[in-house]
C-alpha cells in the first residue's frame, strides 16, 4: 500500500505537476526524450499517488508531525488480522478464499464486480467477510453491508446507500433524502476512491442498481464483491467474474459438525455414528451443520431408530422415541410409523415434524420448554385438548395441515409471537383465546378457505402482521376493541369481505391496507382519518367500490394507491393534489358506458365488450403528486388528449404505464420528466408516433402498437448510458425496413452523447445488407482483417439476429411476474451476455423480428467483449424453450468517416461526417473502395483503376457526388 507524506508540497501541486515539479519533468522529458513514454508512466504515477488521502506537513511542527504518522501506521497495521485467526474456525474457505483472491488481483487498476453465488446457508456472507477482514485494510475506504435482502423487503434501501456513503465518504445521514439522490451521489463522488464494497445477499436488479450501478462510479483499483443466491441477476448486472460455492465434502463437513459439536476435529468415540449421520443429513450445507452441531453441544442429541429402509424414506417404531429421555432437537421427514404415537421427549425445545402422520399429539406431551413447534403438512384435527402450560413456546407453524379443524386454547401460551396456519383448508374453528392474545405478533391464515368467521372481537394489542388472504368464505372482520396500534400489515385479499367496522379507525400504526380482490367489498366507513399512518392501499379488483377513495380523501400519509380494476371513473380531484403519493395505478378502471350502476356481478377485467362501449377513467391536473414515482393508468380507454398535458410537471415521476388505452399521440411535455426511466405503451392499437423521450429514459415498450409508423426523434434527448426499444408485433414499422438502423443512426448523428448501449427490437425478416459479417443460425464466428484493429476511428459495433416466436409457445416466468420470451447474446469467453425479454403473447402472429444491439467500443472495453481480438463468436439462445428460434445473425464495426458531398445550388464541395450504416450494395462498395484508401491498400493496374471509375460514371444519378468523392480520395 501507498500512504504519500507531502512534505513542504501540496499534493494540488504535485496532482498538476506545477511549480518544480513541472520544471523538473521538462528538463526528464529533454533528457529522454528518446523515451518519452517513459517520462508519462511517471506523470501518471505521481497523479495518482497525489489523489491517495496521505499525511501534509504545511505549517506543523516537524517532531509532532513524524509522531502522528507513526501513530496512525500502528493504527493501521493494528487492523491487518491474521489470517491464521480468521481461518482458525472455518472449514474448506481457504481455496475459495484464494480463489477470489486471484479474481481480485486481476486488472489491479480497473474496477471489478465479482460475484458469489450458491444455495442458502453455503457460506456466501462467511466467504464475504473473510475478503472484507482480509483485504479491508489495502483499500481507502470499506464497506460491508448485510442482509441487503431483509433490509430492502423493509424499505430500507435508503438506509443501505446512507451506511454506503458514511463508511465509504465519511458522510452524514442527512446528505441523502431518497433512493435517487443516493444513486446520483454514489455515482459521482465515488469515482477517484479505491473502495472494496461488499454487497451481502443481494436479490434484485434495483438494489444492485441503486449501490453499484455501473464500473465507472468508482475509482481504479476497486472491488465490488456481490453475494446472491441467483447467478443470473449477477450475470444481468454484469459482474466480471463468478464464484460458485459448493456444498462441503464428506470430511470437511464432519471437521465442521465435530468444531460446533465437540469442540474438536473428530467426534467423540460414541457419537461416532450419530455425528456421520447428521453429516449425511445436512447434506454438506455449512449453515445446518452449524446450527445441529451447536444444538448437540448445548444440550446432547441422542437418535435410536430402530430400523431404516432408506436415507430418504424412514420407518421407525413410536416406542423408540421412550429412550430419547435427554432430545432436545428432533427434524424428522417423511417418517412412517406403523402404530399410533404415544409419546414424545418432554425435553424438547425444537420440533419439527413435516407429514406427522397422526390427529393430534400425544396426550401425556407436556414440553414446558419447547420455544418452537414446526409441525407443516400435518395429519393432525386438534393439536392437543384444554390448556397446555407452555409459557417458553413463541412459534407455531401448522401451516397445510389440510385436516386440521380448529385451533386449540392459547391460554397457556402467554409468550406466544408467531401462528402460522396458511393453508389450512379445513380450518373453520377459532379458538377465541387467538384473537384475544396479547403477545401475539404475527398471524397468518392465508387460504384457509373453509374460515367464515374470526369470532366477533380482535384485541391482540402486539400484533404487527395479520394475513387473511385468500380466505374465500370470511364475509366479516371482527370489532376492533381497544389499542392496535402496532398493527402494521392487514391483508385480505380475496376475502369475501362486504365492509369493514368504523373501529377500524384505531389502526393509527397501519402502514399497509390490501383490499386487493375482494368483489364484495361494496363500502367503506365514510371516513378512513384515523389511519394515520397508511402509506400504501390496495383496491385491485375491487369492482363493486363504488366511492371508497373518498373515505381515504384526507388520509395525508399516503403514497401508494392501486385501484385497478375497481368501479372508480371519476377520481376525487384531491386525490392528484396528494404530495405524498409516490405510486398510483387505476390499471383497468373503465366502465360500461350504458351503466347506470357501478355493481356488477363478475370483474371488469373479464369482461367481454368493445372499448368503443365504455367510458374512459378522467383524469384532471396532475401538477400537483410532486413526490409521485410511478403511475399506471393502463387500460382505461384513455382517448386523444384524455391525458392532461401538464403531465410533463411530475418531476419525480420514474415509470410510466400507458398500455391498452386508444390515444394516437403522447402530449409532448413528457420530454420533460427527466428521472424517467421507463415508459410502457403495449397494445396501444392507434398511437402513431413517440414524441421526443425524456434524457434519462431506459426502456420503451410499444409492444402491439399496430398503428406506430415511425421511431423517428424519439431518442433525441436521450442521454441515457443503457435504453432499449422494444416494438414487438408492430407491423407498419415493415414498411420501413430500416427503422433499426435509423434508429441507431439518429443517435450517432444527432444525439449530442449517443447512448453506449442501445438495443432496438422491430419486425424485419432480414439482416441488413450494410452489415459485414452475417450468417445462417444462432452462431456467428468472426475473423477480422489485420488491419481493422488499428484503426481509431471505430465507434462502436453493432450485433444483431433475426428470430421468430412459435404459435402457441409458452414463456417462463423469471425476472417479471407474468410469462416473458427470453433471448440472449453471448461472446465466447466473456461471462456478461445482453438480453431481451416480451410477454409471451406478442410475436405469435408468426411474423420474423430482428434485435439490433449496439456497443460502443467503451461499452465493449467494459463488459470485457473483445471486438479486437482477430477472431471471436457470438450467439444467441433462447432463454424461454424452443417457443423461439433464431434464424439468422450478423455483426457489423461502425466507423465514421467523413465524406465529401458536392452541392449543386453552390458549386462547392462540402464535407461532412458520415457511418458506415447505408444499406445498399452501393453504399457498401463505395465503403469498402473508402476503408482501401484509408488503409494504404494500392490499385496499381491502371486499366483497374479506369474500370472502378467507369463503374461511378455508369451509376450516376442519386449517388453521383458521392462517386466523385470517392474519384478524388483515389487521385490523391
């Protein structure tokens, strides 16, 4: 490591080197000036040691001075761990440890992603840490931030860019307000820092995005280390290397059970057999061996089955279970007992018995320690009869028991926080001491679709989550008495449900209200006030709701609102003067325009009737959802002009969700919402054209819009680094065979930044004839001339295949929450591949598509796709099944030039700068004559030479300037 001491210099000075330090580099730069190269290595040296946070002396006392550096260098080297300390307690790290280590040490000066994926509990995080611990130290600045998985599911993701910048640039919490401003400040003051930041269990595309978005955002040498169960989000986010952890080997996984359990290497001589087989058990899952190793060696497991037919399938005789006298700990599977169970270890505290194949427990099982009850896809009708004095247990998961028929009597579970009993389809008893407990935190009675009722009173004062989703028969919620004000989540969704009690108002702590479904629900209590907490509420489906928005109309904490496909038409106007909204969705709130009544007896969604028969959702002025983030007014029969044109006002809006409504054009003030990123238009069967895009806009989704004829100036103002266009299905865009490569032209002529990566999906059957390289198939292998990479004057590439969807193909659900086609690119020897992805019905007509993907050279240096290598391979798969094929394939380099073009109203030559992405032979032959000159390549038979220029003079007409630039390239 580096530490720079500036001693009577400032390090601005030696950063710019001027002053003596710029007298001196004159007079190396004379001295060798033979080898000049070598006097900028040292320049380029000493501009980076000038960025490193060091020590200056300025006005300071010398003595005080040395002493503070020695200090701080005890300090430093007092955080170096060992690594005989670290390793000392785990088992099988130190390969994956060098493993890692060698990812790390590649490119020292760039910036590296690198990722590390494997199954929960494999020892991900432990791997992490054991990087953080061992390399923290050689970086600027660290962070480690755990359980991005959990904290973002909480809201967190603020929280997790605040500890980013305060650990990584010492920065308060005030600093950043939202997500946004976070994003935008990791992104540019990060840059010139060498930073090792560890991203513990990352799950989603946005998180990623919104900690470490791009390389560039940070500075040379520094490490990005990503952990994730899902190899493919970090394939997606475009990590440079991966590390697939795999579970232990048979004796490292006992050398782990044996540390947890005995202390030791090796078990003790009689749990020998015991120890090899909860080895085998776990599976070699790090995570279980330490959690059953360190219950053996709290409390001592003994297991006596008396016989077993196989590893997965046991048979044991119940009365085995009389010599476990000192169980704590039993996990049993799939366990066949051929009598009835007539006991069970009173000194267990943890049971868990998937299948436990009989109605009830045993009558004498009094387990006043047991703190956990896991008892899922049980045989059981009642779980025991009376009062069971069990003051330690906290969690009851019963959840798919299908037979069981009530609850039993809680009230001899004081500290009970948890009952889960999802599932549970025969379910139809509540035992009233459920709704009535007072250290209950969590209930879940998901599908119990037998439930009716809930008995008439709710007071479980503790309570934070109560689900009743799915709960298809439960018509009524109970009274609310006394304080709930720790209820935080309320479901009940597709209850039957028809209102709620005004008491509901003492929910003040409620954050989120879930209606979503429930086609009963016809009112609410005229004023929903007290609640006045409510962030998000959820009316999708609620289509008998005839003015339940207004019950919410001064309920000032919300910020999301989804009432798709309710009976709502005409909004309350103050629900668009809420600054706190930051989502709203009326996806599918039209109706019958003959009906004089907003009850109807199926959903909205379903029904089958003509656009031209309802009435379309009216909107007003939307200037004031200052703080919105996403709104969806998908399918609402909006009509020209039905969306207000101050719609440009919403500067906070990111997503806009404009499918299925009957506009033929966009209000042009949407080229001011500049944090939006993504705009969806399906099936918007008259829009015509796109207006001008915002700056920051990613993706464009006209998917079905049969109507679009042109793409022409929609990506004008884009400044974005990654945007893609996705126009499956829309058929006028074939009478323009070359809306892709206008498309990518607009943006390399007139875009003052063109996009790096830029991807564009429109129907077309062919390569276009411009591109070089083109093949049969999904492959493509690549041989380049010599002489190509050298050149300085390529721009970018530009890949791209033509495919066609099978009729009646299915897609896979993956990255979206509805069935997507899939289709990749990947180049030989590179783990980073593009994709594209579209609802599965669009392309089914039969009609072929092309997807055009380009690169700048930048964009390629980064995601490690070497296009100047002499030869290379590309290829396409289909990601959703063989629904999509790929046909044919191409690859083209796109260079500028500049062309001399002569103007007939002036008699001047004139030039100008041009691409190499002209369609026609013509076009392709006067690019190849140009790329021959520009090389150095000599025509030196002179009747050759004639035959090229007889061959312009013949072609005259359109192209006749253009020949007669060419003419004079060749004559100088």
């Amino acid at each position: 490591m580096i530490f720079p001491i500036f001693y009577d210099v400032e390090p601005t000075v030696v950063r710019k080197q001027t002053a003596s330090f710029g007298e001196a580099f004159s007079k190396h730069e004379e001295t060798f000036r033979m080898n000049i190269e070598k006097v900028q290595q040292w320049r380029d040296a000493l501009k980076k040691v000038a960025n490193v946070s060091g020590w200056e002396l300025k006005d300071r006392n010398e003595s005080e001075f040395i002493v503070d550096i020695v200090k701080d260098i005890l300090e430093m080297s007092s955080k170096i761990p060992a690594k005989s300390e670290i390793f000392k307690d785990l088992v099988g790290m130190d390969s994956c440890w060098n493993t890692l280590r060698f990812f790390m040490d590649k490119e020292p000066y760039g910036v590296r992603m690198i990722g590390i994926c494997g199954m929960g509990g494999i020892g991900k995080t432990t791997l992490a840490r054991v990087v953080y611990d061992l390399s923290s130290h050689e970086f600027e600045a660290s962070s480690f931030l755990a359980n991005v998985r959990e904290i973002s599911e909480k809201g967190g993701l603020i929280c997790l860019q605040k500890q980013l910048l305060s650990e990584l640039l010492k920065l308060p919490d005030s600093s950043t307000r939202n997500v946004y401003d976070g994003l935008k400040m990791i992104g540019s003051r990060l840059r010139y820092r060498k930073v090792l930041l560890i991203i513990d269990d990352a799950f989603d595309l946005k998180q990623l995005e919104s900690l470490a978005g791009k390389h560039e955002w940070f500075g040379p040498g520094s490490r990005i280390i990503i952990t994730s169960r899902d190899e493919h989000l970090l394939m997606t986010h475009g990590v440079d290397e991966v590390h697939k952890l795999k579970v232990l080997h048979d004796d490292e996984a006992l050398q782990l059970f044996c540390k947890q359990a005995f202390k030791t290497n090796q078990p003790w001589k009689e749990y020998e057999q015991l120890s090899k087989y909860v080895v085998k058990y776990s599976g070699g899952l790090p995570l279980a061996l330490k959690i059953l190793g360190s219950f053996l060696y709290v409390e001592g497991i003994q297991l006596d089955y008396s016989s077993r037919d196989n590893d997965a399938h046991l048979s044991a005789s119940a009365k085995a279970f009389f010599n476990m006298t000192n169980l704590r700990m039993l996990t049993i599977g799939n366990v066949q007992l051929p009598e009835a169970l007539e006991f069970l270890p009173n000194e267990l505290r943890y049971l868990e018995w998937h299948g436990y194949p009989s109605k009830s427990l045993p009558s004498n099982f009094q387990p006043e320690k047991i703190f956990e009850l896991n008892m899922c896809y049980s045989r059981m009708e009642r779980i025991w009869s009376g009062i069971k004095p069990l003051s330690k247990l906290k969690i009851m998961r019963l959840c798919h028991s299908k037979d069981l028929i009530g609850t039993p009597d809680l009230t001899g579970l004081p500290n009970l926080e948890e009952m889960d009993l999802r599932g549970c389809t025969g379910l139809c008893d509540i035992h009233p001491s459920l709704m009535l407990h007072k250290n209950l935190i969590s209930l879940n009675l998901k599908d119990c679709t037998n439930l009716t009722t809930l008995r008439n009173k709710i007071a479980t004062i503790r309570l934070r989550k109560l689900v009743l989703s799915g709960c298809s028969k439960l018509k009524k919620f109970p009274e609310i008495v006394g304080s709930m004000e720790c209820l935080v989540e309320l479901f009940l969704d597709g209850t039957a449900i028809e209102e709620l009690p005004s008491s509901i108002q003492l929910l003040t702590g409620l954050i989120l209200l879930n209606f979503e479904n429930c086609t009963n629900l016809v009112g609410l209590p005229s004023s929903m006030d007290g609640l006045t907490s409510l962030r998000t509420l959820n009316l999708f489906g609620c289509f008998k709701s005839k003015n339940v928005l207004e019950s919410f109309d001064r309920v000032e904490s919300l910020e999301g609102l989804h009432s798709s496909g309710t009976a709502l038409r005409n909004p309350v106007s103050s629900i668009f003067s809420v600054q706190n909204y930051q989502a709203l969705s009326f996806l599918g709130s039209k109706l019958p325009q003959s009906s004089s009544s907003l009850y109807f007896p199926f959903p909205i969604n379903s029904m089958k009737m003509r656009s031209s028969h309802t009435v379309a959702l009216r909107l007003t002025s939307l200037s004031g959802l200052c703080s919105l983030t996403k709104l969806d007014i998908s399918d609402c029969n909006l009509g020209e002009g039905a969306i207000p044109s101050d719609i440009g006002s919403i500067c906070s809006l990111k997503e806009l969700y404009l499918s299925k409504n009957r506009f033929t054009s966009l209000p042009a003030s949407i080229n001011r919402l500049s944090k939006l990123w993504i705009i969806e238009l399906e099936e918007c069967k008259r829009l015509q054209s796109l207006p001008q895009l915002p700056s920051n806009i990613e993706q464009v989704r006209v998917n079905g819009c049969a109507s679009l004829g042109t793409l022409s100036h929609a990506l004008k103002l884009c400044k974005s680094i990654y945007t893609v266009i996705s126009c499956m299905d829309c058929t006028k865009l074939l009478n323009n065979n070359g809306s892709a490569l206008s498309v990518l032209k607009e943006n390399l002529e007139e875009v003052s930044k063109p996009i790096p990566h830029l991807s564009i999906v429109v129907p077309r059957s062919e390569i276009p004839m411009c591109f070089r390289y083109q093949n049969e198939g999904s492959s493509l292998a690549v041989t380049t001339p010599l002489f190509w990479h050298t050149r300085i004057d390529v721009m970018g590439y530009a890949i791209c295949c033509v495919f066609n969807v099978h009729k009646h193909s299915s897609g896979i659900k993956s990255l979206r929450s509805y069935p997507t086609h899939q289709l990749s690119c990947h180049k030989k020897d590179s783990y980073i591949s593009s994709y594209i992805d579209f609802r599965e019905k669009f392309g089914q007509a039969g009609s072929d598509h092309i997807w055009l993907l380009y690169l700048s050279r930048e964009e390629g240096y980064l995601r490690t796709w070497n296009f100047e290598s002499q030869d290379f391979v590309l290829s396409f798969q289909s990601d959703s099944g063989p629904g999509l094929e790929v046909k044919r394939c191409g690859f083209h380099p796109v260079y500028k030039r500049e062309v001399a073009k002569f103007d007939h109203a002036t008699n001047l030559w004139t030039r100008s700068i041009d691409y190499n992405l002209n369609a026609s032979v013509w076009s392709r032959f006067i690019d190849h004559l140009r790329e021959l000159c520009q090389n150095g390549a000599q025509l030196n038979n002179e009747s050759s030479t004639k035959h090229v220029i007889r061959f312009f003079i013949i072609s005259k007409g359109k192209v006749e300037t253009e020949t007669s630039g060419v003419c004079e390239e060749l004559s100088k």
